[in-house]
C-alpha cells in the first residue's frame, strides 16, 4: 500500500523524495583514530535518528539505509555477530522514534540468515509503525539487489502470471517505495555494489569522501547532499531542446 504524507512547510523547489544512502567506511573511519574498527560501526548509528529528522523536515519522505548486505557474511564471526547485536538494539531503538514521530518503518531484504530475535524486532518494527504517514525510512538488511530481483521473478512464477514493469515491481521488496531520486555513497567508493538495483533506475548518483560516520553527524554535509541535488538535471531518457542551428 501506499502512503500519503502531510504537507510539510519551508519545502525547497527541488527535493529529493527519496534518498538511498551506502553506509561505508565505518571501520576505515576508527582505525584512523586508532579504535577498535568495531567501534566504527557503533559510532556510524550515533546521530541516527537526528539524520532522519533534518531530512524529513526539509521535505524529503523516503531514506533507506544499506546497513549488511548478501555479500557482508564473508566478514569475520566477530564482526557479524557484533552487527548483528547492535542492529537489534538500533530496531528496538527506532520502534521508539517510529511512536513518537510518526514514521513508517521498513526492513527490506531475506530474513532467513538472521538471528531470530533480530528477524522478530524487524517483524514488530514494520508492524506496529505500518500506518504511520509522516515519512519512510528503510533498512536493507541481508540485501542484495539481484537477490531481491530473482526472489521476485520466483514469486511471480509461482504465482502464474506474465507481468509488466508495474506488475513486476509488486513482487519486489521494495514495490510500494518510491523510486530512488538520490543515492548517497561515503568514503570515496564509486560503486553501487549490488544496492537496490531496480529503484536506482534513473536516480542522481552522489560519491563523497567522508566515511559515513563523519556524515551522519554533520549537518554541513546534510545541507551539500540537498544543494548537490538542486544542480543536477534530470532528463529521464529526454534531452535539452534546440534550436534550428542545432544549438542548445
């Protein structure tokens, strides 16, 4: 189903609806300040929901987070298993700030390799915030983009039918989100490694240097994203029109 959100004031002309953000560069971020690059994943949560609020002010109504991908099992035990603890208490965490500003939560991605009280938190999340209409904010969760693709060409088999692109899109985990407008990746990797593959059809692709834990605390930065996006044209397929010399 999908959700109207209330007018918001002071809405800039051109706002990305919905912002995908990479999280990268967490361990990078402590080992340069001489931490256990564990600790970079802690303090990558850190300003979370603050992160969440400013974006939603400015008008923006979707944020999906890529927090562990398909591919992020390869890591070491210690590491999955401390990810893993610290993305429950985060969900309990969020369950919270879903209440109090009237947020939609969503976990998107497969369930069947998580722990199963972290699987069950994500079950509650999206639950009890289902009708909330004040913005959406997303995790990708043990994703991957061709994951979810082939998932959703199984679930269109067994269910029976050819599909279109609108048809199709119901099938994914992310059918009833918005297209993604703007898509942000921390700590100088210019890839979109595996990430949500058919909402960033047309979207504004944005790398930066700062690892993620630096942005997410930075409101300086917040306020570049939305300046970087009002630059850019979007053109979907189309082009500048021209004149009769051929002159743009």
């Amino acid at each position: 189903m999908l959700h109207l959100f209330k007018h918001k004031e002071n809405i800039p002309t051109k706002i990305p609806q919905h912002i995908a953000f990479i999280c990268d560069g967490n361990r990078r971020w402590a080992e340069k300040r001489g931490l256990p690059p564990l600790m970079g994943h802690k303090a990558g949560i850190s300003n979370f929901e603050n992160l969440v609020n400013w974006f939603m002010k400015k008008g923006v109504s979707t944020i999906t987070f890529f927090i562990f991908s398909t591919e992020n099992w390869n890591r070491s035990k210690e590491e999955i298993d401390f990810l893993m603890e610290l993305f429950y208490t985060e969900m309990k965490k969020n369950l919270k700030n879903a209440l109090e500003k009237n947020l939609r939560y969503k976990v998107i991605g497969s369930r069947d390799r998580l722990p199963k009280k972290l699987a069950n938190i994500c079950d509650k999340l999206e639950k009890e915030s289902a009708e909330n209409t004040e913005g959406t904010v997303v995790f990708a969760l043990n994703y991957g983009g061709q994951d979810e693709i082939v998932r959703a060409v199984n679930k269109a088999i067994d269910n029976g039918e050819h599909v279109d692109k609108d048809t199709f899109e119901t099938f994914l985990d992310t059918g009833d989100l918005l297209p993604i407008d703007l898509m942000v990746r921390t700590s100088n990797e210019n890839r979109i490694s595996n990430f949500l593959l058919w909402k960033l059809a047309y979207a504004e692709l944005l790398f930066v240097p700062e690892h993620w834990p630096d942005l997410i605390k930075s409101e300086k930065l917040w306020k570049h994203i939305l300046e970087e996006y009002t630059r850019r044209d979007r053109r979907f397929g189309g082009g500048k029109k021209l004149n009769y010399a051929g002159k743009k």
